[in-house]
C-alpha cells in the first residue's frame, strides 16, 4: 500500500522521504543523515561521507540510485537513495549513538512492508492508528480509510490505460475536484488555510467533503471503465463527468437542507500535535 499516506515516516520527530522502487523501500539518504547527525548540512555530510570512505577502499555510492522525492520548495526532485540492505551499510560509517535503535526502527519498517504485502488489511490498520492517534474522529476515520481505497482503485485503472502518472493524475484529480466543488485542489487548500505541500487537503475535509469526493472519484472509475477509455484525454474526459455526478449530489444536498457543504472547517489543530510514534503490530 505505497501511497502518498506512507511515503514519508518519522524517526524520533526526523522525517524520513523514502520510494517504493523495484518491489522494496528505497530512503533518501540525506534524510537518514540528518537523523542520525542533527547536522545543519546533511547533503555536505554525505559528500564528505562518501569521498572519506572512498579513501579507505569503500564506495558507498555504489548502490544508490537517483530517484524523485518531494524536496522543500515543493518540486520532485532526484535524491540518493538506497534500499534497505545498503543503508545499514552506511549507517555503519556514521559515528552516531542513534545508530542501534534506528537499525530496528529501519528493520521493523521494512518488515511492515512485507507484512502489508501479505495481509492488507494491516496496512489499512497502521493508517487508522496514525489517524486515531492524531485524534480524529472513528466515524471520520472510516470514511477517509474508504476514501483511500476508492482512490486506488481509480489510480490503478488510470496507471492501466495508458495515463502517466504523477504529473497527469494531479491534473486529473484537479478535474474532479473542480467539477465536485467549485474549486480545485489548490484553490481549495488556500480556502481551508492549508499549506500547498505539507498538509493533504483530504486529512481537512469534513464528512461530506469526503463522502462527495469518493462519489466524484468512484463515479470517474466506473465511468472509465464502461467507456473502455484510454489516454489521457480520454480520462480526462471521464474525469469531469465523474466531478460533475458528485456535483449534483452535492447541489441536492444544498437544496433540501439550505447548508453548504464547501466548508473552510480544518484539522489544523491535530497538525500541530506531535506526530505520533509509530505503534508495532503483532503479526499473528
């Protein structure tokens, strides 16, 4: 389940950027640095790191590989990162006294992994952990846990039909967004007092924001489907037909109850919370 909700992790308050690449967990390496060192200037550490090691017979940049990571203006930006077996190879070159503990805290992340593979349904639980802990509502939870799902099943039939990924899925969601609501995904996050990359617009929706937007992306899904549509266009298409169905339910439900239902309400508060420590899971 390598979704948006798990791409980045927390070790003791440091966050963590990583990728799903190649059927494994591949972290940024400055990341892990910063972490491990409290350094002001983790790329530079890692510079030195690698030309110290290189001079004692060690290339640690050997089993690296460049991929993109949200970097702090926003942008996708190309990172070292190495996968899990590697990074215990670094670590060991990075004179820390956090080194024990986040060698078990990397093993046990990687192990939920394989666990996830396995058994869904413990992925599902990690993510209503993490929002029970930030102290969202259960009624909420359940809702945003479907909503997740919902989207899966969309993106996954977009990665199918030919739609690049990344760039054109945010345009996409932009599209059902705006026929939803009237607003699209930055202008909506502007309304809520959200910040554009840090805070997911969904994690601050109300229970109807969410409910239209499953309407708006399950509408898209089984709209595509029964077209057999293919491209980008197409879904696009697809999209904004699927935005506009949820638009009516939502116009609807203005109607009769005399209520809007865009709302400026947030979560803001629980952001500012501590993010919660990450809670094990017995595997039986």
């Amino acid at each position: 389940m390598a979704t948006q909700e798990n791409a980045l992790i927390v070790f003791q308050d440091k966050a963590i950027r990583r990728a799903w690449h190649e059927g494994e967990w591949f972290f940024s390496v400055v990341d892990v640095i910063a972490a491990l060192t409290d350094s002001n200037n983790p790329r530079n550490y890692w510079n030195m790191l690698k030309i110290r090691e290189s001079e004692n017979g060690i290339e640690l940049y050997t089993n690296c590989v460049q991929l993109k990571l949200p970097s702090p203006d926003g942008k996708m930006r190309e990172t070292d990162c190495v996968n899990t077996k590697a990074m215990f190879r670094i670590i060991q070159s990075i004179p820390s006294p956090k080194a024990e503990p986040f060698k078990q805290w990397l093993a046990q992340v990687g192990y939920e992994r394989i666990e996830d593979i396995q058994n869904p349904e413990m992925a599902q639980d990690r993510v209503k952990q993490y929002y029970e802990l930030k102290g969202y509502p259960k009624e909420w939870i359940d809702k945003r846990l479907r909503g997740i799902a919902i989207r899966q099943e969309l993106t996954d039939e977009w990665k199918q039909r030919d739609v690049g990924q990344e760039k054109e899925f945010a345009i996409l969601t932009n599209e059902i967004t705006k026929a939803t609501f009237g607003k699209t995904v930055q202008e909506y996050k502007e309304f809520k007092g959200l910040q554009e990359k840090k805070q997911n617009l969904r994690d601050h929706m109300t229970d109807w924001e969410l409910i239209l937007t499953m309407v708006g992306e399950k509408a898209t899904t089984d709209i595509t489907i029964a077209r057999d549509s293919e491209g980008f266009e197409e879904c696009k298409t697809d999209a904004i037909d699927g935005g506009n169905i949820a638009q009516n339910t939502r116009k609807e439900i203005e109607s009769k109850t005399g209520n809007k239902i865009v709302s400026d309400d947030n979560f803001l508060h629980l952001d500012r919370k501590k993010t919660p420590k990450r809670v094990k899971y017995d595997s039986k």
